[in-house]
C-alpha cells in the first residue's frame, strides 16, 4: 500500500511538472505572438503614416495682422482636401478630386504655424499662401462654404484658386452686407492645366504628383493658380462672404447640394 501510495505521489509530481512546463512554453508562446502582433501593428501605423493615409487639420495659425490696404482671411477651417504635397505623400493628392496634387517643391515655401505672405507677380497684391506641412488640407472644394469677415467696408474681394475644368459660368457667390438680403456674384477662375492663360496667373508650377505614386513634369507640364478679384460696394458693411457651389439652385442662402469645379486656397480683402 505505500508503495502503491509512493507511485501515485511520484505520478502526481511528474504531472504537475508536466503542467507548468507546459504553462510556462504557453506564456512564452502567448507573449511571442503579442509582441509580434505588437510590432506588425506599430509597422502597420509607420507605413500609414508614410502613405499618408489620412488627411488632417492643420493650425491653429498666426494670419498675418491688417495693414492699411489688405486684411487677409483665415480660410483654414475651409481647406478640405490636399491640393499641395510632398513626394513623400502623394497618396493624398486630391485637387482635382480625381488623385492629382501640385507638388510642393514647385510652390513657395509655407508652413505653419506662421504662413507665408505671397504678392502677386502682377499687381502686388498679397494672400496667406496655404499650409504645405505633410498631410495637412490646403485647398477649399467650394460648396457654399461661409467665409467670416472682419465687418468693415471694402472695395474688393481677391481670391486664389483655379477651376479643375474649363472656365465656366453658374459658380455664384453671396455677399452678406448688413440689413440686407444676401447679394450674388459670379465667379470665374481658368482651369488650373490651362495650355494657354489669359487670367491674372499667380503661380505656374511644372510638377504634379499623383496619388497612384506616380508624377508628371517637364517643359509642357504646367499647373496654374489664379489670382482674381470680386467688386464690393465700399459704402457698405460687409459682414459674411460665401463661397460658390456647383449647383444652380440661386439658393441665397448658398445651397451646398453639389460641389463646385473651384478651388480657393486663400482670400485678400482690400479697403
């Protein structure tokens, strides 16, 4: 009987060995595949962040203060796509809402927090040049998107952009003046691969990134921003400007049903 007892015990002892050595190899084999999980993971958020995979919100930025002729607009909670990349980010390319960017390097240098101010070559007149930091949104796709003014009195509206198609008619704009009825305007910008420009040309870059990771450049590659303007009756107040949409509702209240074939990167106020 006790060495039967003695077996037992001796079988018992073998078979809690057994076990731990078994949890032991599970642990190390649980803590391996965490750790290789981990690691896929973190190469995964590596090669998302790389790609770009996801726009983001710029700022908060310092605009530029008034001076006695232009009051520059902070149109940085408008800017809804990339319109401008880096290489590195192409993926992201998206100013024509068909995979195609202009490429930063052929753009003046502007990062935020503090953007750069940029004349045009023409006339002089200055914009807040849109933020280039990777991955952030630079560029308005208008849909009737409210603009906030400094209320003031004002003689012109400058705006910077192109149109991603032909220059067209139908993209109107509202002027909220104060203690009246929205007032409409027309807006027309040439198309931004324009072969031929008889606008006000504010930027011709020779580069376009492509969100399939390609690009095109050379002599006959051309993008173009445009710098036009906008009348307004300086013996009002003007208190809200709203950005065109690319239907034809006349909704004075600035219909958002479609998106419009205009990019704005930034608007100058002039006195």
């Amino acid at each position: 009987m006790r060495r039967a007892k003695a077996m037992c015990d001796e079988d018992e002892e073998k078979l809690r060995k057994g076990l731990a050595r078994r949890s032991i190899i599970v642990k190390i084999l649980v803590g391996a595949s965490l750790g290789v999980m981990g690691l896929f993971a973190a190469s995964a958020e590596l090669l998302r962040q790389k790609m770009g995979a996801t726009p983001t919100k710029g700022g908060p930025y310092t605009i530029p203060s008034s001076d006695e002729k232009f009051t520059f607009i902070n149109v940085s909670p408008l800017w809804n796509d990339v319109g401008i990349t880096k290489s590195a980010y192409r993926s992201l390319s998206n100013f024509d809402q068909n995979g195609k960017a202009i490429a930063q390097e052929a753009c003046f240098p502007s990062f935020g927090p503090n953007l750069a101010v940029v004349s045009c070559p023409n006339d002089g007149v200055r914009f807040v040049f849109p933020d280039e930091t990777d991955r952030v949104m630079n560029v308005i796709k208008c849909q009737s998107q409210r603009a906030n003014v400094p209320e003031g009195r004002y003689s012109k509206i400058h705006l910077l952009g192109a149109s991603i198609k032909g220059t067209g008619s139908g993209t109107t704009g509202f002027l909220q003046y104060r203690g009246e009825r929205p007032s409409e305007f027309d807006l027309h910008f040439e198309p931004w691969r324009s072969s031929s420009p008889e606008a006000d040309v504010f930027l011709d870059a020779g580069k376009i990134y492509l969100a399939d990771g390609s690009e095109l450049s050379g002599l006959d590659v051309h993008t173009y921003l445009y710098h036009v303007q906008v009348a307004c009756d300086p013996a009002k107040v003007l208190e809200k400007l709203v950005l065109p949409s690319g239907c034809h509702c006349r909704d004075h209240g600035g219909c958002a049903c479609k998106i419009s074939d205009i990019r704005v990167l930034a608007i100058t106020l002039e006195r």
